[in-house]
C-alpha cells in the first residue's frame, strides 16, 4: 500500500508560537537523564561520574551540557520549613554540593518533580501547591534545568498547575530550562511555547524499536509546532541501553536530530560501548538538532515504512534522512528540488555517518538497510565537483508475496536477488561490476548481468540472481553478500559490500495444529513479544496471564499487543484459519482502555477481519479459507486510536491442515 503524505499529515495551521522571551533553550537541550538506565536507583556518585565522563570522553565538546536527576533523589518528607530533602543514603552530600560539582565542570544540573501531589514513582513530594518554595529551593541550589511531571495531578487543569510553576521559576531570578513532561495529554503544543522550552509529546520511551517507532510516528507531525525557545519532546534517548542494535540506535538518533529534539542521552556512560559512544557523539549529526534556525524536520514521503525526512537548516543546506522502518533492505531517494533546495547544476550530499562529501546531480538515493537510516546533508553549489560520486549501492531481495517481508526465503522455493549501483552524480562512473554470495549448498543462478561499460546520471548497473535454500535449512537464518565495484575518474576503483540477512521459515505444519505450537517464520509487536498460550503483559518474555477475553478464558491461543504482526509459512498445506479474536482483559479493571482491529491475510489477500473491538466486547470468531495459501498472516491494528493497553488475543488460533 502507498500512503500519501497528505493522508499522514493532519492540516494544521499553526500561528507561530511565541516562545518564553527568556532566551534559553534556543537550539534542543542536550545532555543527561538517569531515568532510562537507572529508574529510582539513582545516586550522586552517577551523577558526578557522568559529568566527568561528558569533559573526559568529549560529550561536553560535542554539546551536551545539561547533567540531570529524575525522580527519586528526595526524601518522603518535606523539612521544618517545607523544603525538600535530598534522599540522605543515596545523596548524601546534599543536591547543592552535587550541582556545584557539575558546574565546577563548565556544565549545568537539572532536577525533577511533579506537577502533583506526589511524583510518579511516589516515592517523594510533587511540587503542587508548593510551587514557590520548591521553586525557590532548585534555584538556591542552582539548578539549571527543570522536568516537571503530571503524576498524582489530582485532576486539576494541566495549564493551571504548568503555569504556576513557570511564574514561580521566573520569581526566583534564575534562568531555569523548564521542561513540561505532560505526556501529551492536553496537546501541550498548542499551548506548552508560552508555558516552557518544550513539552513531552508522548508517554514514555522504552529501549525497544516498537516503542522508538511508536513515538516517532506521534512526534513527526507536530513539526510545525517546533522552534526556537519551544520544542517538541519526543523523550530521552535510549542509545546505548542494550535493547536495540547500534544501527537501530544510528536512526533513533539520526531521526531525534532531525526532528529537533532535546538530545538527553539515557544510558549510562560508565557502561556504553565504543560504537554507541561514537553514535553519541556523532558531530555532524548533532549539528543538525542544534542548527539555530530550530525547524523541526517534515515528513516528505513514507511509502510502505521508507521514510523520507527533510529539515531545512539555517545556512540554506536541506538535511535529508532516508529512513527504512522493515526488515528488508530498499531503495529510497527524493530530489534536491522536492527536499526545497534551490535548483544547481549539482550539488554536495554529505553523507553524515560515512563522514564523506558525494556529489549528485539532484537525486538522493541509498539502498538502506533494513531499520537503517541515511543521513545526508545537501548544499546547492560548488565546489560539487570535487566529490565523488554519489552512487546507491546496494544488495534486495525482490519481495514475491505483498505483504509478506522478502528476506523469508522459504528451503526449495527460488527467490529474486538483486544486487545494483544507481549513479546519481553528474558524471559518469566506469566498469560496473556486481557479485553475490551466498552460503555453502545453496543453488544460485544469475538471470540477469549488467551490460553496461558506462553508467551515465541516473543509470542503474544491476545483477539479478535466483538463489534457492536447500533442503535442510528449514528454521535457519543465513546471510547474502553483494558487492559492487566501479571506477571514478579521480576516485579510482570503488567498492562496496554489505548484506541481506534472510530468514528459512520451519517446514510447513503436516497436520491441524494451534498457532501458538507452531514456529512463526516473523513476528513484529506493539510492546515485547508476541506470547504463546498466554496474554502480553509487559517488555519480557512470557509474563503474560491466561489469555481472557470478557471474563472467558483460553488455555491456546497468541497474546499480541497493537501493532502486531505474525507470519506463518504454510506452503500450501493448509486450508483453513480459525479463532476467537477480541481485547485481553488483563489491564481492564484499571484502565478501561484498549481498541483493535484483527486482519487475516492469505497471501496478499485479506481473507477475514473484524471492525474495531474495544476492552469492552465479547471475543468473535474469525474464520479465513486458506486454501493454496503459502503464507498466512495476523495482523493487529490499535483501532485508530494509538495502541495504549491493546493487548490482542488470537484465542484458540488453529490452523487446518494436512
Ligand atoms: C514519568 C515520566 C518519566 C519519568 C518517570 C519518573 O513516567 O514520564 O519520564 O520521569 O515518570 O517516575
């Protein structure tokens, strides 16, 4: 499916928003918030350490600055006089000595609490009703940066209690970075600019790619409401936490710069390794969140979860990010002209994670890899000609079933390859030359070579195979290799190599058998995994409840959370799909929320669904023919209504088969 950009985009038009006239916060904060790696078991000694680490190992440099407790650091009780008390075991030292630590380092302290009663952890006062004097304490100890949550609100207005604070800020004298952690709820970006520097915009992230996903598809269409002095929050970063791959944490970060968010890194620092550190601290990608002409980047295109994002900058370059949400790799590209860049004879694409000038005629293109992101930094005129050729390399598996991710590749069933080099610079490049690899065993046959000696702009040299798994692979993964070669004058010989991880699905179920004991060939989820036999509780796997839909209960079924997808290779084998499909009861009585749709695909054909199931209804039976199907899929949508709490049962999954 294609998805026009005008159907993503809410119509908004948007007065700009005057920002705080205090000039602070004029490009995205940056710097540190224990709450991603620590929760409450936050000390000073993690304080201090990260600010050392920030001088020592170059963040500082970069531009992180702001050094940052959440909740937790106080105790239960206020003093004689009202004030708060740092919690005396894990600060001993007290908050004043801890902040004039990280400012004897040349940066700022930031601290937390709640627009409440209590903040969100209750394990310590909120600021509500006692506005003045925590205000006036944080700036007696010199703080620098506060985060002002919405727990334990007692339902009062959120402009009210976010107003109050800020008046009692701007009483103390102390310029104070006052950042608005509303969680979204009353669409603080139509009234957060004249409240504080920036507002969250969603609930809170989590270290796994649904969540990072989730809130980028929240934050994206609120760049007009961004800029300087007034930015949207899409929350702390989680790179270097663990949860996802260093390329997964390249887009995270690639796609927060674009968007201009505060860049407050979430891990901690004493324990990230080398190559998350680099992605931190990467200059160039950091240059585009703090750009001073603070426009939050627009979504050009997705098409089918290829990305495109462009940010004007204020020395008339245009960042543009190409971003692939799937698991396959794919060529994405745009034009100079559509990005708004003025029209040149050519032009400087920087390639922002390779450290390289490239030059293109006015198409940028990548072949990204799968949840990859490119990020290019384009400049209309010279000296162009000096770089080298911006060509798209890259190695596809040709997609046979719509629907179904390409790189399942099922034993004894041929798939397409394709390995290709698109010039996109103004002159021409020489000799290409492409190759495959795959595993020992597996049958590989090229159907198609490039014949071109020259590849003019635009022109594409691509090597086409068809690569068989072999019997015997069934419930592997393996990995194919292309390479690509070619000669620029000046450049000499340039090559290429990189890869498509494929997955050999199980062989196809023999008999009738329940979903849930069978292997899937991919699963994709809103929140952790998907579960057999048992509702989807939380991030880890199997720590769900019996599977409940209205107070019935399944001993069989998948426990799914919105977003969700389930692929299962059949092969043909099967003939019918059955099962009691609704919203789980597990978080029902607190929360009274949860909608979903549930869709059947039999190939690229939708074969059963069901309109939007709320937490309220019955379970309904879905029944889909799947007669000659190769792949059967289950798909979960959050209804419309973003996924909060849509855990989705397939209850009593089962497939006919034999
Ligand atoms: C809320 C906020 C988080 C964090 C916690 C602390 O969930 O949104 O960012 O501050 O509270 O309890």
């Amino acid at each position: 499916m294609v998805i026009a950009v005008a159907a993503l985009l809410p119509v908004v038009s948007v007065t700009p928003a005057q920002a705080l006239p205090d000039g602070l916060a004029l490009t995205p904060p940056m710097g540190f918030n224990n709450w991603n790696t620590t929760g409450c078991a936050v000390d000073e000694q993690l304080i201090r350490d990260t600010a050392d680490i920030f001088v020592d190992k170059g963040l500082k440099a970069a531009g992180y600055e702001y050094v940052n407790v959440d909740d937790c650091w106080a105790e239960p009780e206020r003093d004689a006089d009202g004030r708060l008390q740092a919690n005396k075991a894990r600060f001993p030292s007290g908050i004043k000595a801890l902040a004039d630590y990280v400012h004897s380092k040349g940066l700022k302290f930031g601290i937390y609490t709640s627009a409440g009663t209590l903040t969100c952890a209750k394990t310590m006062p909120g600021a509500l009703d006692h506005e003045d004097v925590d205000a006036q304490a944080f700036a007696d100890w010199g703080v620098d940066y506060l985060k002002y949550d919405n727990c334990n609100n007692q339902g009062r207005p959120a402009l009210e209690r976010y107003t109050k604070m800020r008046d009692a800020l701007k009483k103390t004298g102390r310029p104070i970075v006052y950042s608005l952690c509303e969680w979204g709820e009353n669409k603080p970006w139509t009234w957060g600019a004249d409240v504080g520097h920036l507002w969250r915009t969603t609930g809170d992230i989590k270290d796994n790619w649904a969540k990072m996903l989730q809130i980028l598809k929240a934050n994206a269409p609120l760049a007009p409401y961004a800029g300087p002095g007034h930015w949207n929050d899409p929350d702390m970063l989680e790179v270097g936490n663990g949860g996802m791959t260093t390329e997964e944490y390249r887009s995270h970060f690639s796609l927060w710069a674009m968007m201009a968010a505060p860049l407050l890194i979430g891990a901690d620092l004493r324990k990230v390794s080398p190559a998350n550190f680099d992605v931190l601290r990467n200059a160039e990608v950091i240059a585009l969140d703090q750009d001073r002409r603070g426009v939050q980047a627009r979504v050009l295109s997705n098409q089918d979860g290829h990305w495109v994002f462009a940010k004007p900058l204020s020395n008339g370059d245009v960042a543009i990010a190409l971003f692939n949400e799937t698991t396959s790799s794919a060529t994405i590209g745009t034009t100079a002209a559509a990005a708004g860049l003025p029209r040149s004879a050519g032009y400087t694409a920087r390639d922002l994670w390779a450290h390289r000038d490239l030059q293109t005629a006015g198409r940028i293109s990548a072949v990204v890899p799968p949840h990859a992101t490119a990020v290019y930094r384009v400049h209309a005129g010279g000296p162009w000609w000096r770089n080298a050729p911006l060509v798209s390399t890259g190695v596809e598996v040709v997609p046979s079933v719509p629907g179904v991710p390409g790189e399942i590749t099922p034993a004894g069933q041929p798939f397409e390859v394709k390995v290709s080099a698109t010039d996109e610079a103004r002159v021409p490049v020489f000799d290409p030359r492409v190759t495959l690899t795959a595993p020992a065993g597996w049958h590989v046959e090229q159907v198609a070579r490039p014949r071109a000696v020259v590849l003019g702009t635009g022109e594409t040299a691509a090597g086409r195979w068809r690569v068989t798994p072999p019997a015997g692979t069934e419930g592997t993964t393996a990995a194919l290799r292309g390479g690509v070669s070619y000669r620029a004058l000046g450049f000499g010989q340039v090559t290429w190599s990189g890869e498509q991880q494929l997955t050999v699905p199980a062989a196809p179920p023999l008999t009738s058998a329940f979903a849930s004991d069978l292997r899937w060939a991919a699963e994709k989820n809103g929140y952790g995994p998907v579960e057999r036999d048992m509702s989807n509780g939380s991030i880890p796997a199997g720590d769900g409840k019996p599977l409940t839909i209205n107070g019935v209960v399944y001993p069989k079924g998948l426990g799914a959370h919105a977003p969700s997808e389930v692929v299962f290779y059949l092969g043909g084998r099967c003939t019918a799909f059955t099962a009691d499909v609704g919203v789980d009861d597990e978080r029902e009585a607190t929360n009274k929320q949860g909608s979903a749709t549930f869709e059947v695909y039999a190939d690229g054909v939708k074969a059963a669904s069901t309109g939007v199931r709320t937490w309220q209804d019955p379970a309904v039976p879905l029944a889909a023919d799947l007669h000659g199907a190769k792949y059967l899929r289950l798909v979960v949508t959050d209804g419309g209504d973003g996924n909060s709490y849509d855990r989705s049962d397939w209850a009593s999954a089962r497939l006919t088969c034999g």
